[in-house]
C-alpha cells in the first residue's frame, strides 16, 4: 500500500455546464424513501427540521401549560389548579421551555443553514449529529411520560434541595427529571463538539475566520461554552439522584452535605446557558437584519468578539442567581461587578443593530419587524437585568414577579422573536415557498402587543412584592387587576403564535415560489436552489469576501467568489477539510452514509436510563450492553471512510 | 475527541470542585476524610501502574508512525492489562474502606470521584482493547491511524485526570485540608 493511493488532486468542475454533475451527486448524497431512510438518514437539512418541528411542538406544549396557570392566577383565591398541580405545571413550563425548546430550536436553524451557509456538503460529524437529535427527541418523550403519568418536576425549573431531597419530595417526580436531564445533557454535548468541530474544519475554501457569517459567530460561542457548562448540571443532576436513591449525603445538612453545592453547580452551568440560549440567536439577527437594511452589518469585528466576550465573562457571574443566600459580602460584590459589566460586551451588538438600521434602506417586511422588535425587548430585558445585577436591587426583587417579568423579557423577547423572525426568512430556503407577508404583519403585532400587554404588568407587580411560584393569593393586596392583565395578555401572546403557526402551514401549502434568493441576500445558502438538493452544492464554492453573493455591487476588486466552478468532490460522499484560521484547503474528507446505528444507540441509552429510574437494573445492563455494542459497530474502522490500511484511493 | 476531552475535563473539575468546597465546611473531627487520610499503600504504586500503561501506548503511536505494527500491537495490549491491573488494584482499595456509599459526605465524594474516574477507566481499557484487536488484524498502517490516535487521546486523558484526583484524595489531607 504506497502513499501515493491516499493523495488525489479533486477534479474542478463547472455545475451550469455539466449538470451531470449534480445528478450523479444526488445518487450519492440521497436518504433512502420510506421509514428506513427516515430512521438511518445523517442529511443535516432533514435533521435541523427534524429538530425544529419537535422544538417547535415543545414550545407549543409549553405554552399551553403556562396558558392553563395563567388562568389559575388571572385572580385572587381561584382554583383551577390544585398546589401540587400547579407545581408540576410551572416547574415543567421552565423545563419544557428552558432546555426542550430554546436550545434545540437554535440547534435546528444552526444544523439546517451551517453546512450551506458554509459552504459544505455537511456538518462535520453527520453521524453525531443523527445522534444528538434522536437522544434529544427520546428525552423530551423520558421527561414527558413522567409528567403525563403525574410525576412532572414540581419544584421548579432549577429544582433546589432540600425540596428536592427524598425527604420533602417522596415520588419520583424528581428522579425522572434529574435521569432525564443527564440524558438531555447528553444531547447537547454531542450537539456542541459537531457545532464546534464544523465551524474549525468544514468552511468553504477561502471562507476565512474574518469572513464566516455572522449566524455562525453565536452558535459556535454558545456551543464551545456547553462544552464547559454542561456536565455541571450533569453531575449536579446525578449527585441529586444518588442522595434520593442511593443515600449519599452530597446535599443534605444533616449527613455533613451542603444544599448551596447545589444552586453552585446548577448556576454555574445555568448562566452560561442563558447565553447558549441566546447568542444563537443574536447570531441569526446580525446575520439577516442587514438584508432588510441592504447594507452590511456595522462593527462585524465588534460584534464577533462581543459575543465571545460574553459567552466569557458569562461564566463568572452566576452567583447573582444566589445574592440572596447569604454568602460573604466580598463574594457577592465580585460577582455583582462582574454581573455590570457584562452588559458592555451585551451592548455592542445592540449599537450596532440600531447603527446597521441607521445607515441602511430599512426594507420593513416581516422579519424585520420581527428583528426590530427584539432589539426593544431585549434592550428592556437587558435594563432589567443590569438592575438585578445591583445587589440592594436585587434583595429587594429575588423570587418576585420582576424576575419573572426579566427572564421572560430575555428569553422570548431574545430568543422567541428572532427565532419566528428567522423562520420568515429562511423558510423560502427550507421549502421554496415564501410565507404571507399580510398574516405576518400580524402576527407581528399580535405577539408584540399580546407579550407586552401580558410581561410588562410583571415588573409592577414584582415591585408590588408579588413572589413568584405562588399558586394562588389573597385579594387586597393590590395585584388583582395587574394579574388580570398578564393573563389577557398572555392569550392575546398566544394568538400571536397560533397566526404564526397558521401561517407556516398555510404557505408550506400554498405559497408564493420564492426562488433561489427571494431576498437578495449575501450569504452562500441563497447561492443553491430552494429548498436545496441533498448535496448542498454541486461543487464547493469559493470565497473572497464576507459577502459572496453581493459581490457584484461591490468594487471590482473583491469580484472573486466563485459558486458554480469550483472542487466536483464525487467520489462517495466527499466534503473538502479546510484549516481553522484562514481555511485553506488541506484533506479531502470521506463523510459516512445513512446508519440506523445513532438511532439505536440513542434508543439503548434511552433504555438504560428507563430502567435506572424504575430501578429494573436488569434492563440498565441490558440498555448499558446495547449502547456498548452499538458503539463498537459504529467505531468500526472502515475502508471507505479511509480509516484503515487498505483504504483505496478515495 | 479533542472536546471530548475537554468537556470530560470540565466534568472533573466540577467534581472536585464538589470535594473542595465540601471539604472546607465544618466537619466534626476525623470525619473529613473519613478514618483520616487515605493510605499511600496501594495508591501510589496504582499510580505508577497508570503512568507505565500510558508510557506503553505512547511507545504504540510512536511505533505505528514508523511503520512498526508489532509494537502497535504489543504497546496497546501492554496498555490494556496495565489498565485492568489499575482497576483491580482500585478495587481492592474500595474492598479495604470501613465506610460505605451512605456513610458520610466524605465516603460520597470518594466512591463517585474514583467511581467516575474508574469508569473512565474502564471505558479506555475497551477503547484499548478494541484497539488492540484491530491492530491485530492489521486494519493500520503508518498512514492510517486515526483511531489509534483519538483513543489514545483519551486514555492519556484518564491517567492525567487521576493525577489531579489522586493529589486532591491523597496529598491536600496532609497539606492542611481535612478535619
């Protein structure tokens, strides 16, 4: 076996004159039909929709729930809800939204639109990534069967001991949330090293780090800060499961444990996970807003490094979640100060959205008015943020309604508005139909006025000194007709999401054809058809700029990109491998075909955690066997994927 | 499995983050550690053990980089039995331990830092393993060994990270931090 078998030169290929190319492609690249290729397919686009739609039905979920315990509180003393019903509904309302929605919604868009808007064939590790939505899908279903069974959490999203011990706590409510979150972790860890590992290696030649789009700047940053967030709340979540079933004293005052390591662990992961549920989608914002304003986005290089900044500095201020528990004054002022300045690296992108809008031709089309929006409401959430960054503030408002008002300004106003904003634009992409422009508008303005008319009345009832998680309170004390209001508001929000989603089936039915680039945008996904063939692109583009497809309005000079004659890369599945920082190309990489094997193996965990938390321990080994086997089948060294001596030439 | 790595290293650092900020609230006398601090009998030769199997993997890569399949072979598999001689060793040192499970906040963080670190053990013993048998049926060469590489990562991974568990569990007592 001679090196030479290992090194080829990929031929160059033009795609308009030799169509032939795609065709022979798309033999190579294409899902099987039917159930078998829907349960083995490793295609991105399916997985990032897959992912979306679920995310989506979570969030849908979530909101009704938060819908039927709005209607408890719409007035004092009422009783739709008994305590322990309204427990479990708004502990898993924050589950469902928190980790099944926020995350995995961003994760969707990112999977679908990173290979394309790079350039690429695929995410770097397609196997992975079937891998990561399957054992997120099974533990969304783990975490919802205990609830539908009566055994939801019922001690809030960030499930404090000691009403999480044993002893306060006898069901398995807790036992089914904590192996389900171990679980979930797990997904996004799988998600994040993919995320991660595509950003560094699958960019189209030329796209160097100067020039990546801006969508990928916040994933990558959110993704790489899971990384180090995650096994907290893993590790976390698994000591709690032991104190409650194998009687270890990590938590518990009595047996020499100490209940703030929980709200330590839990913090530390749960702050960096604000922005890993936000950064995505500030990315998505800084990547489309400028569409609409037909510039380029201002202070790229600002708002890149803003954004790492963030995700940084995110990881030293979680003890502002805990100012109130009594730790040292000079610990808490750190951890204050730190909690200041972050807003500064959180501000730049905001000077530069409204700048982008300044100096540009606003174009006010649906997703823009989506974008505008979050650019207020995430400027009131940051406000409210900075103001229970202050320690005398916040001991006056912890556990009250303004922090419920805050994180729900931050959440939906960050995350849910650029979330529908995003699926108005790229939605031409994902189905080659544009959505209503009429219904959007309002869609728009139901959800913009139904989320303030419902959110904002909580700031003054948290300053009234309305504490949050009560099921029910007395009449007199002033909050009666502000509750009222929230709950009006919230179902007004609510319509607001129902015309979003009438409007997604209606178009998805009968839409306007959009075209390859309804909006005349900049970035490489526009540059392939709608929705795009299974290959992303015929051959591998080229890029000279951060802004391919604009180009031609450019000066003469940078009119170098080039997307239809470029690398053919037809030899199997083939992507090009380029270097981290100015993303030469260097390896041609073999990509693996459709594999039922994520799929099991994300089944035979599933299993193993079924049968920990029913403590059938025969099937944890049976789950614990299964997983091994299918993990051996996967790594199984393979000729085709060059990994063993005998590879021929790819 | 570069990230792997560091997002298992983030997992070990948060577990003796655990131990410490436990260590350093108030205990009663000679509950922390437990029946004072761990003996260096057992421990320290288990360490050294450790170290060898890693030393014999890194001897595999760098035989397989020349070309040299018998030292693949041979290294990996020397890597392998000195890995579950360590687990045996380690297991043993649990069999010693008057204190179970549930005894204590000490005996907790004990079982479940080793116990983490032995399963990390003993998932690199069957990357090893596995790797041994495809060295075995020549599946690499001195241009195809990927694999050995990424699971070698990892097992050197595992030896690093008992270092760091090996001085919180075995040296921080002497230097001040037990009750």
């Amino acid at each position: 076996m001679s090196a030479s078998e290992y090194e080829r030169t990929p031929g160059i290929g033009d795609s308009v004159r030799h169509p032939e190319i795609g065709e022979r492609l798309k033999r190579l690249w294409e899902s099987e039909p039917g159930l078998r290729g829907w349960l083995t397919t490793v295609d991105h686009k399916k997985i990032g929709l897959r992912y979306i739609v679920t995310a989506f039905a979570f969030l849908v979920i979530g909101g009704i729930e938060a819908l039927i315990f709005r209607l408890q509180l719409s007035w004092p003393n009422r009783h739709v809800l008994t305590p322990e019903q309204y427990d479990q509904l708004f502990s898993t309302h924050g589950m469902t939204m928190i980790f099944l929605y926020a995350l995995p919604i961003l994760s969707g868009f990112s999977n679908y639109l990173w290979p394309l808007v790079l350039g690429a064939r695929d995410m770097a590790l397609p196997r992975l990534n079937a891998l990561s939505y399957w054992i997120y899908l099974f533990s969304g279903i783990f975490l919802y069967a205990a609830f539908i069974a009566g055994f939801g959490p019922n001690d809030g999203w960030f499930n404090y001991v000691p009403y999480a011990a044993r002893a306060f706590n006898g069901g398995p409510n807790i036992d089914f949330y904590s192996l389900g979150m171990v679980l979930f972790g797990m997904s996004t860890t799988v998600g994040a090293i993919n995320f991660v590992v595509t950003f560094l290696r699958m960019r189209a030649p030329g796209m160097s780090i100067n020039r990546v789009p801006m969508i990928t700047w916040g994933t990558v940053t959110a993704n790489a800060g899971n990384l180090f967030a995650v096994p907290s709340v893993s590790l976390a979540f698994f000591m709690l499961w032991l104190d409650r079933n194998a009687g270890t004293h990590f938590f518990d005052v009595p047996g020499g444990g100490q209940p703030l390591l929980w709200q330590h662990l839990f913090w530390m992961f749960g702050h960096p996970w604000v922005y890993a549920i936000v950064l995505p989608a500030m990315g998505m914002v800084s990547e489309a807003l400028p569409v609409f304003c037909r510039r380029p986005l201002v202070g790229y290089t600002a708002v890149a490094l803003a954004t790492v900044a963030t995700m940084v500095l995110g990881f030293g201020v979680w003890v502002h979640h805990m100012f109130a528990t009594g730790l040292p004054p000079i610990a808490l002022s750190f951890f204050s100060a730190a909690s200041i300045i972050i807003v500064v690296p959180s501000a730049v992108g905001v000077f530069a959205w409204i700048a982008t809008i300044w100096l540009g031709k606003p174009v006010f089309a649906t997703p823009f008015l989506f974008f505008a929006g979050f650019i207020l409401l995430f400027t009131m959430g940051g406000v409210s943020g900075y103001m229970t960054g202050s320690l005398p503030v916040d001991w006056q408002l912890t556990d009250t309604y303004f922090v419920v008002a805050h994180l729900h300004y931050v959440l939906i106003g960050i995350n849910v508005f650029p979330v529908v904003g995003a699926t108005y634009y790229w939605f031409p992409k994902f189905t080659g139909k544009l959505m209503d422009e009429r219904l959007g508008r309002w869609n728009f303005w139901t959800m913009f006025l139904g989320f303030n008319l419902g959110f904002f009345p909580m700031h003054v009832s948290g300053l009234l000194g309305m504490p949050r998680r009560i099921y029910t309170y007395a009449d007199g004390m002033g909050w009666d007709w502000l509750n009222l209001i929230t709950t009006v508001g919230g179902f007004v929000f609510a319509t607001g999401v129902l015309l979003f989603l009438i409007n997604v089936v209606i178009s998805h039915r009968r839409g306007r054809p959009a075209g390859d680039n309804p909006w005349d945008s900049p970035s490489l996904e526009w540059a392939t058809t709608s929705p795009p063939p299974p290959y992303n692109f015929a051959v591998i583009p080229t890029v000279a700029s951060r802004y391919p497809l604009w180009e031609d309005r450019m000066p003469r000079s940078v009119r170098e990109s080039a997307t239809e004659a470029g690398l053919v890369l037809d030899h199997g599945r083939e992507a090009v491998g380029t270097g981290p920082l100015d993303a030469q190309p260097d390896i041609i990489l073999k990509m693996p075909s459709d594999t039922i094997v994520p799929f099991v193996l994300a089944l035979m965990l599933t299993v193993l955690f079924v049968g920990l938390v029913l403590h059938w321990w025969w099937l944890a080994v049976l789950g614990l066997l299964g997983t091994g086997a299918a993990a051996l089948v996967w790594l199984w060294p393979r000729a085709e994927l060059g990994e063993t001596a005998e590879a021929k030439s790819g | 499995m570069i990230f792997v790595v560091f997002t298992e290293g983030a997992l070990f650092a948060y577990l003796l983050f655990s131990y410490y900020y436990l260590a350093v609230q108030p205990h009663t006398p000679g509950s922390f550690p437990e029946g004072g601090p761990p003996e260096f009998t057992l421990a320290a030769p288990n360490t050294i053990i450790l170290l060898l199997s890693s030393a014999a993997v890194a001897w595999a890569q760098f035989g397989i980089e020349h070309g040299s399949k018998w030292r693949l072979v041979w290294g990996l598999g020397a890597g392998t039995l000195l890995g579950i001689v360590f687990l045996a060793v380690q297991y043993f040192e649990w069999a010693e331990k008057k204190f179970s499970l549930p005894s204590s906040t000490y005996s907790a963080l004990y079982f479940v830092v080793t116990g983490f670190h032995m399963a990390h053990v003993l998932l690199g013993v069957l990357m090893l393993a596995a790797l041994t048998l495809w060295s075995a049926l020549g599946y690499f060469n001195r241009f195809r060994y990927a694999h050995v590489h990424i699971g070698a990562l990892y097992w050197h991974f595992v030896d690093v990270v008992w270092l760091a568990v090996f001085f919180t569990f075995y040296v921080t007592p002497h230097l001040g931090l037990s009750a």
